[in-house]
C-alpha cells in the first residue's frame, strides 16, 4: 500500500512541478509565446486596436529629431512593416528587438487601417 501512495505522491508532484514550469515560460518575454506578426495587426486593425501585443522584428528607419522630441522607428518582420513610438530612446538600426506595444490607429475606414503604429510599452533588445 506504501508503494502507491508514493507512486501517487510522486505523479502529483511532478504535475504541480510541470505546471509551474509553464506558467514561468509563459511569462518569459523572450520566448516566442503569445507574440502576433505584424501581418496579424494589419490584416485585422480592429480586432488588435488598444490592445497590448508582442512583436519580434528587426529595426529599421530609425528618426530622431531632438529639438522637437520626435523620435520613432520602423520593425520589420517577414516583408512586413509597423511603426514604433518608443517610450525612452530608439534602438540600433538593425537590432533584433520584442516590442510589447499598444496598437493605435489614426482610423479604421471601411475596415481598413489608416496610420497603424504601436505605442511601446516595454523593449527587449536582442543584439545585431
């Protein structure tokens, strides 16, 4: 009877131990989980308009313009491109970057986006 109920002690265990491990990797930004393509935002801009996403890409067209305070770049990702607000300082043009962003658009007009863009929330940088 002992034998069993460690047979059962041992499978709960590694249950809990199995669904705790999940649930850190879920949060983990760097994992490709939870992220959207660019492509999903401009298919269906409604559908992900104020909503907080995850973006992969590689950084392109990096704009500043310090007497005024604009800056801004580009994130491409599979042919597809997607301006950025960042919150601080713009990344290396080139840079592998995740963006958690807010997608915002100046219109939606017949169910077409007009000035998509993501607002970004946080930035994590993967090198060149």
């Amino acid at each position: 009877m002992k034998r069993k109920q460690c047979a059962a002690l041992v499978k709960t265990a590694f249950g809990v131990c199995f669904l705790a491990g999940i649930t850190v990797l879920w949060g983990c930004d760097y994992l490709p989980l939870g992220t959207v393509t660019i492509q999903e935002i401009l298919s269906s801009p409604t559908k992900y308009d104020g909503k907080e996403v995850k973006v992969k890409g590689v950084v392109s067209d990096v704009t500043k313009i310090p007497l005024v305070g604009v800056r801004f770049y580009v994130l491409s990702d599979e042919g597809r491109q997607i301006l950025v607000v960042p919150r601080e300082s713009v990344p290396e043009s080139r840079s592998r970057v995740t963006v958690i962003g807010v997608v915002r658009n100046i219109a939606i007009i017949a169910g077409e986006s007009v000035g998509p863009h993501l607002e970004e929330v946080r930035r994590l940088d993967h090198g060149l």
